[in-house]
C-alpha cells in the first residue's frame, strides 16, 4: 500500500538504553520458569549474544522483548516504551521500530524474496518507489540482489536466512533481535 504520508518513527530517547529488563520472570506452567528475575540492559550500538542450553528461555526471552509475550512479573521497556503498558496501534508502531530474525525465517513461500523483504515497508505504509530502491539495496547488502525474483524455497537454506536478515534490517531497525542466528 502506498503511504505519502510516511514518517520514519522517532529515535530512541537520549541516553537512555535501548533495551531494559527489571525483574522479568515468565512462566507457562505454574512452578515452571522460562524466565525468573532477570534484569538486563543493552546499551545503544551493544552486540549482545545469549547463550544457554535448549530450554533454557532464549527464545522466550526474544518473544518478550518484541511484545509477541507479555512477562508474569517485572518490567521491559524497549525504546523508552513499558510494554506492559502498550495497547492497541501501540505494539506494531513499536515492532517497526524492532527487526526480528526468526529461527524458522517465517518466510511467505508464495511471495519473491523482494516482496518477502519489502512486505515490512509495505506494512509500514513506505512509499513504494522508496521502498523498491530500499528492498533492492538491502538485498545487495546480503548478496541477494540477483535473485529478488526468486521464491525463497528455490533458495538454500543460508540464503534463506539472509533474506530474513535483510526483511529484519529493511526497515533500518533501532532494536535487532536474532533467534539461533548462527544456526
């Protein structure tokens, strides 16, 4: 869709981590901890890895900090924002402003792997010639370019990857979370 009125979303508040946990504990089961009293921050320009043995809440932790699952106990605020306090409109305005690579990719097998990439500006309501000059630079960034036409299935398992990366990095994220990124 075709949006003349786009505006990028506002920057991250000054000085003012980006990422910020205070005494988040999830749980899906009672007595039964995915996460329990974890506080962190990460700073502006950080490179942070999580590591830990399967089940120990990485994914869950990533699934909390995009909103996607609300913590039982504690507090997230992601580019100044509680998420415990965002409703409505409120949770996708702040996912643009977040690029997600899933471990699965969650690829649209239908779609090229330009429109794969260009379906988060259309989302956004990015004006279309932009957004085609945008997906195409994103695309030669991670050595895709040449096949934008393709379906992604067609596509090895690695270059599938980088196409959820460049659909992550489209958008030109403040925030980039990656599941199992070097699976």
């Amino acid at each position: 869709a075709q949006n003349s009125t786009f505006a990028p979303p506002p920057p991250a508040p000054a000085g003012e981590a980006p990422v910020r946990m205070f005494g988040v504990s999830k749980s899906y089961l009672p007595d039964r901890w995915a996460l329990r009293d974890v506080s962190l921050e990460i700073g502006r320009g950080e490179f942070v890895f999580l590591t830990g043995a399967s089940g120990a809440g990485k994914t869950t932790l990533l699934k909390l900090l995009f909103a996607e699952e609300r913590p039982n106990a504690g507090q997230i605020v992601i580019l100044g924002r509680n998420i415990a306090r965002l409703r409505g409109a409120a949770v996708p305005a702040l996912r643009r402003r977040v690029g997600v690579v899933f471990q699965d990719f969650k690829l649209l097998s239908r779609r090229s792997v330009e429109e794969n990439v260009g379906v988060t500006l259309d989302v956004a309501g990015f004006p279309r010639r932009a957004a085609r000059s945008r997906v195409f630079n994103t695309l030669r960034q991670v050595g895709l370019h040449e096949h934008r036409h393709r379906q992604p299935l067609s596509l090895s398992g690695g270059e599938q990857q980088r196409i959820a990366i460049a659909r992550a990095l489209v958008g030109d994220p403040d925030v980039l979370l990656a599941d199992e990124p070097t699976g």
